[in-house]
C-alpha cells in the first residue's frame, strides 16, 4: 500500500527519483572531508531559513520593540532560546563555511576553465551571505548591535564614488534609527531569497555546460566537487574503479560535520 502511494506521487512529482538521484549519485573515490564545505553552506542557509521564520513570528522590527521581542522570544517562547542560538551562530558558521569554500576554490584552481561561470556565482553567493550578516547583525539592537552597525555604516560611506548612494541605501544619513531598521529587517529576507535563486538557478542552468565538460557538480546546487589535479573529476574517476564504491559519501561526510558545529547553539 505505502509502496503504491509513493509510486503515485513519484509518477506526479518525481520527488522520489529526484531524492534517489540526488542521495546516490556517483561520485570520485577520491572525494572525502574537503569536499563538504558546499554541502555544509546550503546546510547552515537552510538552517537560518527556517530559524529566520520561526523567529520572524514574534520579533518586531521598530527601535522600541526589537530588543524586547527578543527578550519576550528568548524567555517566555516555548524552544526560543534555542532557535535564536542556532540563528546567531549559524550566521556565523555560515559566513566562515563559505569563505572556506572559497578560499579552497581559489586555492585549488576550480575557478579556471571551464568553470568561471561557477566561480562569479560563488562570488556573489559570498557577497550575498556578507550581506546576510550586516543586515542581520543591528536587528537585536542592543548596544553591540548599534554601534557596530554605526561603523559599518561609516565605513560604506567612504567608499570612493560610492560613498553617498550607499549611505542612502542603508538608510544612515540621519543616523541609526527607525528608518534604518525597517530597511534592514527585509533586506535580511531579501538576502536570503537572493542566496536561494543564486545557489539553485545559476548554477542548474549551467549543469549541462559543466556535465559536457566532464566537471562534477551537484544538480540544483551551487556546491560542487573539487579536485586537486584539476581534472575535473575524471582522473579520479578512473582511479576510483579500484577504490571505494562510488555512493554519495560526501554527504554522509557532511552529515557527520554538522553535530560538531551546533552544540555550542544555546549559547546565546
């Protein structure tokens, strides 16, 4: 009976075969724990996602009320504590797994042909998530999270050229203030929606361009494998017909890497 009805909706959906190609896919036996940096930044960007909404159910963005809301949702909100937790130190874990993963991308070549498509998404992915933490950074408003939006605004301000537009972009030119916050507050999700189309929509339209160049990439994601030799993976490939079987242990990997950055969430 159950069997019948998964059928049924693979049949309508395809969720099933999508879940099956994207959980079994084949890859490099060479693979192993410096290819989860991808897997691990869609992890923590789904984990703010959904920490973000919860959240959002209780927190007021005014000057008056933000900092309260917050209070009200880490004592009186059934799991509040914990939500916020993961929220703030996912946000930080986030920004640090994708500059690793840049940083690895850069070091070990994989933004060369033909992968140059690849790496302007994963630049503007960084941009987006730097933007996810100054957005995010003043909606507290408590003293750290003024001040220190105080001086990131300052230093936008001196940019050369620039200087003005942004400061009337982040609403500071009169100071922080109301203004200010209800332009961060759904910038924070727009950042956000932004990372989601990037890390979907770019890098599937250039599935097809990858796959024809023999570079292994995740479908529907923005992670992709990287290899040191710069092959693309069909060195490793051919090596790995005498390795290990060829499942998709990079994401049991990144499974395992997960529970290691969460405890410390209920510190807040």
């Amino acid at each position: 009976m159950v069997r019948r009805i998964l059928n049924w909706l693979d049949h309508r959906t395809g969720l099933e075969t999508a879940v099956k190609e994207f959980m079994l896919e084949e890859i490099p036996a060479s693979s192993g724990w410096p290819q989860v940096f991808g897997s691990m930044a869609l992890f923590f960007f789904l984990l703010q996602a959904v920490t973000g909404l919860l959240l959002s159910f209780n927190y007021a963005p005014t000057p008056g009320e933000a900092y309260k809301s917050l209070r009200f949702i880490m004592t009186e909100v059934t799991g509040g504590r914990i939500i916020r937790g993961l929220h703030h130190w996912g946000a930080s874990m986030m920004i640090v797994v994708v500059a690793l993963h840049m940083a690895q991308a850069v070091i070990w070549g994989a933004y060369k042909k033909p992968r140059e498509a690849t790496w302007m998404a994963g630049v503007m992915l960084l941009l987006i998530t730097l933007g996810f933490g100054l957005t995010g950074y003043l909606l507290p408003w408590d003293n750290r999270a003024y001040w220190g939006t105080v001086v990131a605004t300052q230093i936008a301000a001196k940019s050369p050229g620039i200087g003005d537009y942004l400061t009337r972009l982040l609403a500071s030119a009169d100071g922080i203030g109301v203004v200010t916050i209800a332009r961060f507050y759904p910038h924070a999700r727009d950042a956000a929606a932004a990372w989601r189309d990037a890390e979907t929509g770019r890098h599937g339209a250039e599935e097809e361009v990858l796959h024809g160049a023999g570079v292994s990439g995740n479908r529907g994601h923005h992670s992709w494998v990287l290899y040191p030799d710069g092959s693309g993976g069909d060195g490793a490939r051919a090596a790995g017909k005498a390795g290990r079987p060829h499942r998709h242990q990079l994401h049991s990997e990144a499974r395992m890497v997960f529970p290691v950055a969460l405890p410390n969430a209920e510190t807040v």
